[in-house]
C-alpha cells in the first residue's frame, strides 16, 4: 500500500507531462514547450528551497543569487576566448582531457574556450563553496535575521554582476553553447531539440522529486523534520541541528545553480535579472504556496504559474496576478492545493465504491 502511494504521484506527474507535450503539439503549438521548459527549471530552485524552509524550517532570500552564480559561472568559461594560451603544454594537457575545446567562431576563425561539461563542474565547486561561506555563519540565526542575511548575500551578487565588464554588465552574456550531454541529446533551444528538452527537464525534476522524496523518508528526513517542528528538543536528542540545516542549505544551493546551469545553456543567455531580489521573493512565494514540504505540490504550483507568466498570460499586470494568485492559494489552501485536491478525489473515489457496493450487495 506504501508503495503504491508513494507510486501514484510518480505517475499522475509523468501522465500530466505527456499530455501536455501531446496536447501542444497536436493543436499546433510545439512552440508552447519553450516556455513550459524554462518553468520546470525554474521550479528546480523553488524544490530545492522547500527543503529549506519546508525541512530545515529556515528562510533563505538569496536563491536567485545561487542560481545566477551556476548560469554566470558555466556562461563565463564556455564563452570566453582562451586562444591566446592554446600554445600552453597546459592548454594541450586540458585539450586533450577535453576540458578545453576549440571552435569556431562568427567570423570563421577559431576560439579555444571551456567545454559545457566541466563549466557546470566549475560552477557546482564554486556553489558549493560560497553557500558553505554563506551558510555556515547565517544559518546560526533564526527568524527575519536570517532571511535579512541571505538577502544582502543576493543584492550583493546582483551588484557584483551588474558592475563587472566580465560578466556583461546590465546586458548579461549571449551566445552561450549548447550542452551535449550524450549521443542525441543536447540541451539546446533549438526548435529541432524542443520536444527532446523537455522530456530532459521533466525527466530531471521526476527524478529529483523521487529522491527528495526518499530522503525524506531516511534518517536525515526525520532528523530535518525534527529541527524544523522543535529544534531545541531535537537539539536536546543528539542531533547535530547546525549540520543538517547546513547541508540541507548547501544543497538546496546546488540545485538553485544546477538550475541555472541548465537554463543558461538552453536559453544560450543569462541575465542580471536573475539574481535579482525579486526573483529570490519570488521562490520563496512559490515554495509557500505548493506547501512547503510537499514537494509535489511546489513542483506543481511553480511551473504553472511561471509558465503563465512566460506565456505572459498576465501582461504588464503580471507581478499584481502573481500575488493575488499566491494568496489566494495560501489564505485557502495552506498546505498547497494538491492535498485538499487528493482527499477530495478520495473522498469521491470512495463514495463512488461504496456506491456501487450497495448496488451489488444483497437484495
């Protein structure tokens, strides 16, 4: 019976996702899964978050600042020209090990830069590091002091983008590669990859919200539910509160830059707007209104309403629907929608076979 609960999410996700790419390419609207794509991903940061906020029982408003760092790391190193160091026995060392790759440009010369594959390397090891900076100190405060911290942490990263040349300044970084992860397939926003890319980010989120899932249900789960329900009692019982709540931090970081990386390649741009403090309210928004915890449900709340809102459902009233949206669904359905969604399917489910054992029964 406990598997086939935990099955049946699995599966309605699955189904939803097929119907929908059916759905838009039968109608003629194959263009549609652009957008939807690009929500999936989007709602990678707001998963992550949840376990943080849903798990951990911590606020964090500088996911964006994480998302943009993997984008702006992986778009930096496969777009800029190391040519002038291609005679380096370095430079061959890496070229052969395929670290570095050479191509061609524009205007049909040739550029040496870093391939896909070990940006996304790079930028996970600098995640890694700067959310272990970041959340060892803050993580020791509670309540708006910490949201205000991981808040500074993202205006400064905004700034740091949008003052340095590097980076592209306002104007963000064009012509980033695609990312050839393996015989056909690529992460790419060509129209001919569209169905293929979205497949790769369902895939993707189905397999991060059985695993979150799973982790739930272990050890480290009960030990994250402790903290978050009573963490001075769960402190008094031996468990090491700061370490969980770090390593739940460091890796909800992780996924906000996964993310990024894989955006950044399939849209072959990043922008600053991407760690802007808006986008980090945002998630956090999100994370509220799927119920925090429930994985499902914050998978489900998230790209339905980021694809509207790329589809630009809303026009210039966007940010005002968005809210009105999110507290409705907070003021009514605290938990996020998809719980009160089940028991009333169950509860119809169960009239519906009582019903018809009534109409069997004994005369």
């Amino acid at each position: 019976m406990a598997t086939r609960r935990h099955l049946l999410p699995v599966l309605a996700f699955a189904a939803a996702m097929v119907a929908a790419q059916v759905g838009f390419c039968s109608a003629g609207k194959a263009y549609c899964l652009t957008q939807l794509t690009m929500a999936i991903y989007y709602a990678v940061v707001v998963i992550g978050l949840a376990l943080v906020m849903g798990c951990a029982g911590q606020v964090s408003l500088g996911h964006g600042a994480f998302f943009a760092i993997g984008g702006y790391t992986s778009a930096v190193l496969t777009t800029h020209d190391l040519s002038a160091y291609q005679q380096a026995a370095w430079a061959g060392w890496l070229r052969w090990a395929q670290v570095l790759v050479v191509k061609p440009d524009l205007y049909g010369g040739e550029v040496m830069t870093v391939a896909p594959w070990a940006a996304f390397v790079g930028a996970m090891l600098l995640t890694f590091v700067v959310a272990c900076v970041i959340g060892y100190p803050a993580l020791r405060l509670k309540g708006h002091y910490l949201a205000m911290a991981t808040l500074g942490f993202g205006l400064i990263v905004h700034k740091i983008i949008v003052g340095s040349a590097t980076l592209g300044a306002a104007d963000g970084i064009t012509g980033v590669p695609a990312w050839r992860l393996g015989p056909g397939l690529t992460v790419t926003g060509k129209a001919t990859e569209r169905v293929a890319n979205y497949y790769l980010a369902c895939g993707f989120v189905l397999l991060l919200l059985v695993a979150l899932g799973n982790l739930l249900r272990s050890r480290v789960g009960r030990a994250l539910q402790a903290i978050h329900d009573r963490e001075l009692a769960a402190d008094s019982m031996g468990v090491n509160t700061a370490a969980y709540k770090l390593k739940a931090f460091v890796l909800s970081a992780l996924l906000a830059a996964t993310a990024g990386v894989l955006l950044t390649h399939y849209s072959g741009s990043i922008g600053p707007s991407e760690a802007g403090a808006l986008k980090s309210v945002r998630y956090v928004a999100l994370a509220a209104a799927g119920g925090m915890a429930n994985f499902w449900g914050v998978a489900v709340v998230s790209i339905v309403i980021n694809y509207l809102s790329l589809r630009g459902w809303f026009g210039t009233y966007d940010q005002a629907v968005f809210g009105v949206l999110l507290i409705l669904i907070v003021s009514l359905a605290p938990e996020g929608p998809l719980k009160p969604l089940g028991a009333w399917l169950r509860g119809r489910a169960s009239r519906w076979f009582a019903r018809r054992g009534d109409a069997h029964g004994p005369a």
